[in-house]
C-alpha cells in the first residue's frame, strides 16, 4: 500500500491562478492526490509542519547550458559584438570545442547543485560538445539522476564543423531517446536539438525534424538570439528564419524555439499558427547584447513562453524578477509582465513549453515536485500580493527545502544526493586550467 504524507503549508499556490491559505498537501509515493485544509490532518504525524512557509510548484528551467558553468568568471578575450562573431571567436573555439566527458560530468555536477539552490526542479538543457561524440548525454543522465533533478537533455547537432559531426549529433539524441525509453526512467527523457539557420543546412533540418517525428518527440532549435540570424538568413534565402522553417515543413506543435530576440510580426503570427513553444531567456539576452524579445507580444498571441536561464545565472527568484521589471521598462508600460505571468512562465507555462504533463502545479495528479519557501516578508501576505512578494522579494537564501517526485532533494541550504564541497573543490581546480589560452 502507498504511504500517505504530505506538508501542511500557511500558504499553499496550487498554480498561479490557484492560491489555497491554510491548506495541505497530501502526497502518495511522487504524486499529489489531494488537497484539503490543514486542520483535517493536524493530528497526522506524516505531515511536514511549514505553516510558516509558501509551498509552491518547483521551478522549471526552460532553457540551459550546463557545460557553461565552466565559463562562470572566464574572461571574455574577443573584442566580438554580435553575437555570430562571439561564438565563431570565443565561444566555440575556447568552450564548446573543448569538452569531453570528464569536463561535461563536472559541470553538470555543479549545474545540479547550482539550479536546486535556485529552486529548479525540472529543467531542459542543451549539450554542444562536438568533440565530446557519442556519450555524453548518457554521462549527464547519470549525474542529473543522482541529483533527483527532472530533465529533457539534448545535444546541439550542427554542421558548423562537419556535416558528418552533425549526424553524429542526430544520432546521439536519437540513441539517447531510445536509451531512456527502454530503461523507464522516471526524471530524464531526451530531445531532438538543432542549433540555427545559419549553422545547418535546409536539408540537415529536415533529416533531423523527420527524425523527431519518427521518435515521436519533439524538437528545439535557437531562433534569432540576435539580428544575426535574420541578416544571414534573408542574404542566404531571402526569407526570415521563420519563414524558412516554414517552407521546409519544419514547423508544428512539435518545437521549441528558445530565444525568438529579433522577430518580425508576421513570424510571430506563423508560430502562433503552428502552435510552436517558446522559451524566454531574458539575462543571456542582455548579456550578448541580442536584444529584448516581445514577450509581451508572444504571450498576448498565446504562445506558451517557458522561462530559461540559459545556464548563466540559475537561481529563478533572480531570472523571474528580471523577466518582471525588463520588459516593463522596454515598454514603458508597468502593467506588462505582471507578476501572475512571469510566475506561471516559470512553473506551468513552462511545462507545457517543454512538453511535459502532469508538471508545473500542485493538483491532484501532479508530480510532487515543489519548493518551500519562507514566509517571513517584512510585510504581510495576502491573497492579492502573494504572487508579487515571492516574483519581486523573495530570493534563493529564502528556499528552505526542494521536493522533486516526492523524495527531498536540498533541505536548509544542502544539496542531499551530492557533495558540494568535493564539486565546488574540483571545479574550482579545474576551471583555470580550462580558461588558459590555447594555440
């Protein structure tokens, strides 16, 4: 028989739109089955008494690099401004080329711990690692499992060093679909990944799109991080990346397109036609200098936005908040980006951008992945600023513990499946070497 459990919560967010004060949480082995008030289980013992704390639906990342937490503190030795130049004269040569396994096994190690401080309990995230074939999807598999964390990995096939690289690419996300299907596991599945226009051909896009829906998965890709792409792709093709998409019957309800920077009005009514999901990732944006993406726009032509960190700053308290205020200021308008929207881009949003069921909220049914977070704001919570106090002042150090599938996975400030001290020991060792120049 299932043991029955749960947390008595002071205020307990089912969904954004679904705020119960005063309620329980009862779990069954990872899955919520009931939501009732806290006084028909005070007696219980089995319940987690955090009647003093906020529990809500984990955080989930719609959009990371885990190998980028190898470049936390490099420095930036291009003089590049956009974004193509960056990764032609940096990021490729100096980061991606260079990883193997050993590299890759650390610093998904470090992204785990990394992303449970910042309350992430899902996530997607996307492997480049071209000289790293084949393998290294099954080496984070092992790590992120270890973790307890939820994930959709992906390696980033391009042509940009071979088109026979490239396949090696197709190959390793369909061999790791395949691998994770036959072992049932329940946190990691895979995805097909593609990188842009500008690095695959037409032909090589529609190899890769076939076989995603041979798997029967879906499929992401970046899509106009910057004006570079739409440059490159009306010189190449005389069309919009989104319009070659199009043509080349890549678009359905089957992809996700992170970024979507620089977008035409007329791309955004194909996504919406097509029913493609979207992943915002508002910090890497401003940090490139790519641009600020309509997501105001996006979300009113109801596209699904999933929020990413795009693994350079992965605590969600700080990549919500930024997602709240920059687009207020880009529009000068203080109503866009309410905090209801930004917290649903982050959790049930999220879900759905990343093609997951039963993720993202708290009902009956769903898995019992949620964070704790303390309640203690200097002023008091009420039905109509909850939302606001945990998207603009609450902060990773207020996270007192992370659930996913119903087992603990950090609790008061500790990560409970790995050795941060040993992690942060070898990262810290190995990182400079890493950054030297090489000829």
């Amino acid at each position: 028989m299932a043991r029955t459990r749960g947390i008595r919560a002071g205020w307990l967010v089912l969904s954004p739109a679904d705020i119960r004060p005063d309620h329980a949480l009862v779990l069954e082995e990872d899955r919520v089955v009931d939501v009732v008030p806290n006084l028909m289980v005070a007696a219980d013992r089995g319940f987690l008494d955090a009647r003093d704390a906020i529990v809500a639906p984990g955080f989930i990342n719609a959009h990371m690099h885990m190998y980028g937490m190898l470049s936390h503190g490099m420095e930036f030795t291009t003089g590049a401004r956009s974004l193509k130049l960056i990764l032609e004269e940096f990021w490729w040569p100096r980061i991606e080329d260079r990883l193997d396994h050993d590299l890759i096994r650390l610093a998904t190690e470090a992204a785990c711990v990394d992303l449970l401080r910042g309350g992430v309990t899902t996530f997607s995230d996307i492997l480049e690692a071209p000289n790293a074939l084949p393998g290294c999807l099954a080496v984070e598999a092992e790590v992120v499992e270890r973790a307890g964390l939820r994930a959709v990995l992906s390696f980033e096939a391009t042509e940009r060093v071979t088109p026979d690289n490239g396949r090696a690419g197709l190959r390793e996300n369909a061999d790791f679909i395949r691998r994770q299907k036959r072992r049932g596991s329940r946190l990691v599945q895979g995805m097909m990944c593609v990188h842009t226009t500008f690095t695959c051909s037409l032909d090589f896009l529609r190899e890769a799109r076939g076989m995603a829906r041979e798997l029967g998965g879906s499929i992401q890709l970046h899509l106009s991080e910057s004006g570079d792409e739409s440059r490159a792709s009306l010189a190449r093709y005389g069309k919009l990346p989104v319009e070659v998409y199009e043509e080349i019957g890549f678009l359905d309800a089957g992809v996700l397109a992170s970024q979507c920077v620089v977008m035409d009005p007329a791309e955004i009514a194909l996504l919406v036609r097509r029913g493609v999901r979207v992943a915002h990732q508002p910090v890497s944006n401003c940090s490139i200098g790519g641009g600020i993406a309509p997501v105001p726009d996006m979300l009113a032509a109801g596209i699904p936005i999933g929020l990413g960190t795009d693994g350079e700053v992965n605590d969600m308290f700080e990549v919500m908040r930024i997602a709240h205020l920059i687009h207020k200021g880009h529009r000068r308008d203080p109503a866009v980006m309410p905090p209801a929207a930004v917290l649903a881009m982050a959790t049930e949003m999220g879900a759905r951008a990343l093609g997951l069921a039963d993720a993202g909220v708290l009902r009956p049914g769903a898995h019992a992945d949620l964070v704790v977070i303390n309640a203690d704001t200097p002023t008091p919570l009420n039905h109509r600023n909850l939302l606001e106090q945990i998207v603009l002042y609450r902060k990773a150090s207020d996270l007192r513990a992370v659930m996913i599938a119903g087992q603990w996975v950090w609790r008061d400030g500790k990560a409970l499946n790995l050795d941060e001290q040993r992690i942060t020991r070898d990262l810290r060792e190995v990182a400079p070497l890493f950054w030297e120049e090489r000829e």
